[in-house]
C-alpha cells in the first residue's frame, strides 16, 4: 500500500511539472500603464521563450517595431518601436514557443499621454 501511494505521490509531482509552462513576469511598460513616452517594449519570462511573433498595435493601427532580441530563447525580450508614438492607448500581442516546445500567447495594453 505504501509503494502505491508513494508511486501516486511521484507521478503527480512529474505530472505537475510537465504541464507547468512558462510566463511572462513582467513587462515595460507595464500592463495597464499610463506613460509619456516609450523607449522599448520589454518583456520578462520566468523560463526561456523563443518569441515568434510580436505586433503593437497603437490609436493608428498597427505599427513597426525593431526587434532587438533575436529568435533564440530568451527570458528577456526587447523591441524597439519605430517612430513616435502618438498619444493614445497601445496593445501589445506576442507569440512564442516555451522551452517545453508549446505555443504560448499573451497580450499587454498601455497608455501614452501627455
């Protein structure tokens, strides 16, 4: 009985950690702020993240934005923003590959005024 409820115990505990996946720590600006200007969209993840997708989308629409982070994991991202950045509210989406190999996806809105 006691070899039972210890397997049960382990597999649970592997199970756990295999789905565990990664995410997103904290990000510049951070969700739901209210700034005056942007130098770089940043994002920290807790495990490494191969981010394969990254789009802001501002009061214009979309708009372009330099990657300074390649495509190697990383669990710090960094892209610039091209141009000035009216003000208004921003919205950035992303896509990635976490370490375990699944897609990951997030979202993070923030506001420039004046």
């Amino acid at each position: 009985m006691t070899r039972i409820i210890l397997a049960l115990a382990v597999a649970l505990a592997t199970a756990t950690v295999a789905l565990a996946h990664s995410k997103t720590e904290a990000t510049t600006p951070a969700d739901g702020a209210t700034v005056q200007t942007v130098q770089a969209i940043e994002m920290r993840f807790d495990d490494p993240m191969r981010v394969t997708a990254i789009t802001l989308t501002g009061p214009d629409g979309e708009m372009d934005i330099t990657r300074e982070t390649g495509l190697d994991p990383v669990t710090e991202f960094r892209a610039l923003p091209v141009g000035a950045m009216p003000t208004g509210a921003y919205t950035v989406e992303w896509r990635a590959l976490a370490a375990d190999g699944h897609p990951m996806q997030g979202s993070f809105d923030f506001t420039v005024a004046d």
